[in-house]
C-alpha cells in the first residue's frame, strides 16, 4: 500500500487523547484565516514554517499542507517519509497542570497517538524534555508496516498538547531527516495564552 494511502486511512479518523479530567465539554475550534508563515528558506531546500497561531514552528523538506480545524496541523510526505506536526487549542480559564498530572497525561495519551497512525501497540517508550516542557517519545509499527517514532510535548501553562510524528516504510527509523525534523521543532512563546478549548476530537 502507498505512504499516503496508507497513512489517509487513519490519520484524522481517530479521537484526540484523554483530557486532564477539567469536567467541561470543550467547544469546537475556530477556523483560523491567518496563512502559515514561512520563517526563512533552508540552504538545503528544508524549510521552516510557523503555525498559523504562532503556536510552535517546524522545518519540513518542503513546503506542508496545513489543516486548521479542529487542530493546528500540518504534513508533508514524498512516498517514503512522512512528516507530521499538531497542536491543540489552549484551554481557557484552567489553572497549570501539576507536574505529576502531566506525566499521568503524557502517558494516557501514548496509545491515542498511536492509533491515530493506526498503531495499536507500542513497540518503544521513554520520557524527554524540551525547554521548560515535559514530553514523551514513543515508537510504533502500524498494520501497514509503516514505522513511526512520535514527540509529543506539553505546556502545563495553557494544557496544550504537541504532537510531532516521522513514518517510513523503510524498516529503520535512524535516519538524518527523522533527526533534522524532530530538532527543528520548538514551541514559540507568542502564541495565544488563553484561546477558546480545544476539542476532544475531529468531527
């Protein structure tokens, strides 16, 4: 089955992770207007881009194709690699996670981010950091034979949740552009502080 394929049938079609049990139904994201902004041109023809939000900026090999309902999202694939990046919306009006509540949630949140690749185990799990935000990497096979290594991330401050994906149907994940991709990926400071809630999931 093509990359594409494959990964179309699954991704999108699966429910965001658990909340952090705040007790409210979040309403529906809105659409955002404001274009991707492109941060500057790669001497080696990656690009980095910023979020539409200002949220978190990435570099891709080439240009991505967003999505900015329900998630702030965006992906690029060339028929071996797939590249993934989301963003929830900040909650409002929520105080900060405590520390042991947002490794309760990174944890909770691993099989949902699997399955929305279409993995339903988790080969590979451990604990990261980036700056000041907790995270967890994870590595995963879907029915496909596609193999992923996930980076998700977490601001205790605005409950948002990051999630930054690399896939290839080759059997080795240790390749320099799953590396260049997953360090070019930062949160950015000037993103809304106090958005509408995110959703639970796509509608």
């Amino acid at each position: 089955m093509a990359l594409a394929t494959a990964i179309a049938a699954v991704v999108g079609g699966c429910h965001w992770p658990p909340s952090l049990g705040t007790g409210s139904t979040p309403s529906p994201a809105p659409v955002l207007e404001t274009a991707a902004t492109a941060i500057a041109p790669d001497p080696n023809q990656w690009i980095t881009v910023a979020a539409p939000d200002r949220s978190y900026a990435i570099a891709f090999p080439q240009s991505p194709a967003w999505r900015t309902v329900p998630w702030i999202e965006a992906k690029y694939e060339d028929g071996e690699r797939f590249y993934f990046v989301r963003s929830d919306l900040p909650q409002r009006s929520l105080p900060a996670a405590a520390p042991d509540r947002v490794r309760a949630y990174l944890e909770a949140a691993m099989p949902g981010v699997a399955l929305l690749f279409g993995g339903s185990r988790i080969d590979y799990s451990e604990p990261i950091q980036l700056d000041r935000y907790p995270g967890q990497r994870l590595m995963f096979e879907n029915a496909s034979g596609i193999q992923f290594e996930a980076r998700l991330f977490f601001d205790p401050q605005t409950l948002r949740l990051f999630v930054v994906a690399f896939g290839t149907t080759a059997r080795n994940l240790a390749v320099p552009e799953a590396e260049r991709f997953f360090n070019s990926f930062q949160i950015l400071d000037d993103a809304p502080r106090n958005g509408p809630q995110a959703p639970n999931g796509p509608r």
